[in-house]
C-alpha cells in the first residue's frame, strides 16, 4: 500500500477513482469516483466533505468506503461474498490546500 504523509494544520483536495474488475466469468466493471475535502489537526485526520461524483455498479453489489482515522485515508472495496475473483485499483491525486 501506499502512504502519503499529512501535515497538521493543512487542508486536502482528494479525487479519489476506483476501478473494480471481475476477474472469472463474465467481465464485468465498477467504477466509484469520490472529492472529498479534508483538513489534519492534531495528528488526526478528519474528513469535511465527502462526495460521490459517480456511482456505476453495473448491477453488481460491490461497494467502496472510505474513511479517516489518525493520519490515514482508508479505501475499501467491499462485495457481499468473501471470493478471489475480483481486481480494485485506486487512483487518487490530492492538493494541499492551505493551512487551517
């Protein structure tokens, strides 16, 4: 995985996309895309503001979540049943926005 460092008294401009793959079967694709704006204080960072710019599960009951704890951005992939079959990548790009 990958880690980024936030600084306290700093701001975050997220846009977070996240591809889902079926990898057996029958191809098939989600696509989840997320701006979400942040702020670190104390060690801790807290998400202000998050919104869903696209939502298309293609029929599927695959989700994501993402939330914050400490100084971590967390991004999970979730399907209803625990299998091997299925690829997620996230992309994310993110600005510092100013200090708070």
């Amino acid at each position: 995985p990958a880690s980024v460092n936030f600084e306290n008294d700093k701001s975050y401009d997220f846009c977070i996309r996240i591809l889902i793959v079926s990898t057996s079967g029958t191809i098939t694709r989600a696509r989840f895309v997320y701006d979400i704006l942040a702020h670190q204080t104390g060690d801790v960072l807290v998400i202000d503001s998050l919104n869903t710019t696209l939502s298309t599960t293609n029929g599927t009951d695959w989700t994501v979540s993402i939330s914050a704890s400490n100084q971590s951005l967390s991004i999970r992939a979730n399907a209803s049943a625990i299998t091997d079959d299925r690829r997620a990548i996230a992309t994310i790009e993110y600005r510092t926005l100013s200090e708070i």
